[in-house]
C-alpha cells in the first residue's frame, strides 16, 4: 500500500514537471487541472489606501468587490488589503458622510480618495437613545455643565456616595 502511494505520488511529481494537466497532488487537495491552476494564477491580493480630500488616511472605510462578497476595511492608516480579486475588477469603496467611489483594479496598490457628502452632514443633535436633526428637535435645548449637576440635591440615600 505504501509503495503505490509513493509510486501515485511519483507520477504525479512527473507529470506536473512536463506540463501535463496534473499541476500538483490530487492526494493533497491542491490543484488537480491546468483549468483551475490558471484561475488560481490570475487572483490576487489587491492592496492600497483610502484618504480623504485632505490626504487624512480613513480608518474602518469598507472596500468590495462589487458583484462579489469579497470586502475589507482599511486599517487606522487607512490601508486593506483584499485577496482573491482578479485585475479588472470593480471596487466599491464606501465610508460614512462621504460619497461611494466606484474604480477598476488593474493591479498593483491604488490609492482612492474619497469627498465628502455634504448634502448627509447637516447640523446633528445626539440624544440619549439616538441621533435626530436639529430641524426635528421639539421642546427647549440647553448646556448644563458638570459642576451644576454636582450641587443639585440628592433625593434618594442610595444616590449618595
């Protein structure tokens, strides 16, 4: 039994050295097709930045591949890097209060810069359980600073400290 599993693993070995469709170890669960080794060849690792108009690097930007589930975030210098994309794709690059940025990769890094929406960055107010525009706000709006809340009263012995 050995022996034919040397003997298999053999002839795979020559097989793969003089070009024939066998690129390397049906046994090991690599490529068992020329078909399939020139599909694995032609992806790679698609790498780059994503800034904005400033040049400032975005941190948690997401890059896809548009038509593919493959996506990435950029990193806190604004870098991905994405496997298994094949040069031509298109990659959506979408961060939040700017505009969705659709390019080609041809290989290589690429860097992207995005603008900014200024049509979703109007004036916003953040309430306790959520976020609404100024616009929306009904009732009175005021700043209380920290010292003013410490000096209210307490109402309840288990709110002292």
């Amino acid at each position: 039994m050995k022996k034919n599993y040397i003997s298999a693993m053999a002839a795979t070995a020559i097989l793969a050295m003089s070009g024939s469709a066998a690129a390397y170890g049906a046994d090991s669960g690599g490529v068992s097709s020329a078909a399939e080794f020139q599909q694995t060849q032609q992806t790679s690792t698609c790498t780059g930045t994503v800034t904005d108009d400033d040049g400032e690097p975005l941190p948690g930007a997401t890059v896809r591949v548009d038509g593919s589930s493959l996506a990435a975030s950029t990193n806190i210098d604004g870098k991905f890097s994405l496997k298994g994309v094949k040069p031509g794709a298109k990659l959506v690059i979408t961060y939040v209060g700017y505009n969705p940025t659709t390019v080609e990769w041809k290989g290589g890094e690429i860097n992207v810069t995005l603008s900014p929406n200024s049509n979703a960055l109007d004036e916003v107010v953040v309430v306790g359980y959520g976020v609404q525009k100024k616009v929306n706000l009904t009732g009175a709006v005021s700043q209380v600073k920290g010292d003013e809340i410490s000096r209210r009263p307490v109402g309840d012995a288990a709110q002292m400290k």
